[in-house]
C-alpha cells in the first residue's frame, strides 16, 4: 500500500490500481476498466471490459489491436469523473498520444507520468510539466551514464554513417512505434535519395501522417525485394528482424540500432550492431531530476527500472522523500 491520507493509489500484481475508482492503469492482466497511458504493447492488455486513453492512443490502438476495443478517448487537460474521482490526462513527451495521469481526491493531487521525454520531438506533444502532492515517475534510465545528446547531433551522425558507405545497404533497426516516426520526423530535411521501412512502421505512419505530422518520403520495403542500388538509401527495420537468416540476403549491408541502450558499451558490443546511435524517447538521468524538482511532490515514488541510484543520489543531494515502488508493500 502506497499510503496516504486517501489510500488512493495501490500497487498490486496487475499493476497500479486506484481503489476508490475502481480503475486500473496500464494493467498487466485483463480488468474491468484500464486507463492506458500510451500504445506501446507493453503497457497495454487485451481483453479488458473498457479502456480510456487520450485520442491519438485511441487511433493508434485500433490500429495495433483491432477496432474492436471497447474505447472511451479524452482530451489533454479535460477533467473526467470517475465515482467521485478526478482524473485527467496530460502529455508526457513520449510518444504520439502518451499521457501523464492527474488523480485528485479531495485536496489530494497525484501523478504518474508513465513513460516520458523532456526532448523536443515534433511527432508529439511536449511534456506538460504539473506540481503534485505525489509521484509516481518512471526511471527506466536512472543512471548518471545516460545522458542524451541532442537529436540534431544523432541524425547527423545516421546521415554520415549512410552517405559515407555508398556501397553498402544501411539497415537501422528501431521501435515501429514512436521512435522509427521520430527518426523519419528529423531525417526528412536529410537528402537520401531512398528511405525504405518495414510494414509495421508504415501501419504506424499512416495514423501520424493522417493527424498532420510531417514524416520523410518512404518506400515499403518487400522482404522479398533485392535493392539493385543501395547508394544513399537506408532501411527502418524492427529489431526483430536482426539475424543471420534475414541478413544473408544482402552482399554488403551495415546495421546500426537506435536506443538510448547504447550508451552501454558492453550491450552495444555484445547485440553485434555495427553502430549504435543513442537516441531514445524516455528522459535521461537529469530529465528525471528535471522532472521529480519540478513536480514539487512531498513523496515521490519510481517506478520501471531500477531507481536505487537515482532515488539514493536525490534522497542525498535534495533531501526526497523517494523511493523505489517496488519497495513499497
């Protein structure tokens, strides 16, 4: 039990639950009602009797899961009523459509940000930054090591990394969802002369493209096409498909993986990606401190990812009352 004077956010094996509203968030098993904070599949579960998610998740999530889904989609910043509970949803700068979860109970105020990015990324909404009495903040990079670099500088780099190894086939492999879309946001002022992409990021293109979002020309690509001329093209692939199998299929071909990951040397070294580009749609280690200072929560709470070090080093230098959630019983 998170306590409170509501006792209004409880951990249990299905996930976050708050009780008074019979409501679940980003549930783990199949509940009566789930409110999902983004379309990623792994905050999200078939099966639930009503879902409530902002409306570009809802879009994205008949997409991904069929049409379905019994849905309710709400506005940023509009209050809902829930047996007397008020929520509300507010960007979190993840990905298209992800929200934060504003929980008020009397003079109670609480938050769980979900996943987020303090980065600007023009594919969605910035992060909206809201004072709290708690908090419940994602830290799924809550270490010193992880510090982006800015994303002009990441898309630079892919762009050398392709124009300067024409007789090669560049394959960067990248999320479907959210980052492959951020990546063809910024490499749309970039002058490749093909850009090709899996179905499944072309399936998530469309809905971007549809609300107004400006991606890069592409091209499917045929898994069962030979690219004759590879100059100056690069293909956006799941990380799914990198294997010895799938990549006997070309002569020359050099791959590279898009994730805040690669920051770790020995991960990067040990997944056998020729490059790896440090771009990642989560905060850093001081958008996380960013985040938790700003919120100005009496109690703050981590959750996804071991938060030992950043819980142990705010504790120490702000004086937190943090702490990890899985440590909460």
């Amino acid at each position: 039990m998170i306590n409170s004077k509501q006792n209004l956010i409880t951990q249990k094996s299905h996930g976050l639950y708050c009780q008074p509203a019979n409501t679940w968030i980003d549930p783990y098993k199949p509940v009566e009602k789930a409110i999902i904070t983004h379309a990623h599949s792994d905050h999200f579960t078939n099966g639930c009797r009503e879902y409530i998610c902002s409306i570009e998740t809802g879009f994205l999530l008949r997409k991904r899961f069929g049409n379905n889904l019994n849905l309710k989609t709400i506005d940023y910043d509009k209050e809902f009523i829930i047996n007397g509970i008020n929520f509300s949803l507010h960007p979190s700068g993840h990905i298209l459509g992800s929200s934060q979860i504003k929980i008020k109970a009397g003079s109670e105020i609480w938050l769980i940000t979900s996943d987020l990015k303090r980065q600007k990324d023009k594919t969605c909404k910035s992060y909206e930054k809201l004072k709290t009495d708690f908090l419940i903040c994602e830290s799924t990079f809550g270490l010193p090591i992880f510090n982006w670099e800015s994303t002009n500088k990441v898309i630079d780099s892919i762009t050398k990394w392709v124009t300067q190894s024409e007789d090669y086939t560049s394959i960067l492999f990248c999320y479907s969802l959210g980052k492959a879309q951020r990546l063809l946001s910024e490499l749309n002022s970039q002058n490749f002369k093909n850009i090709y992409v899996h179905k499944s990021i072309e399936k998530m293109n469309g809905i971007y493209k549809s609300l107004g979002i400006e991606l890069a020309e592409t091209k499917v690509y045929d898994m069962n096409l030979v690219i004759n001329n590879p100059k100056n093209s690069l293909l956006l692939l799941p990380p799914s498909l990198n294997n010895k199998n799938f990549l006997k299929k070309f002569k020359m071909v050099q791959t590279g993986f898009a994730s805040g990951w690669m920051s770790i040397r020995a991960l990067k070294k040990r997944s056998g990606f020729d490059k790896g580009f440090i771009i990642s749609d989560h905060a850093d280690w001081n958008g996380l401190i960013k985040t938790i200072k700003e919120s100005k929560a009496e109690r703050v709470f981590l959750n996804h990812g071991d938060g030992e070090s950043l819980a142990n080093f705010l504790r120490d230098k702000e004086a937190l009352n943090i702490k990890q959630l899985k440590e909460v019983k």
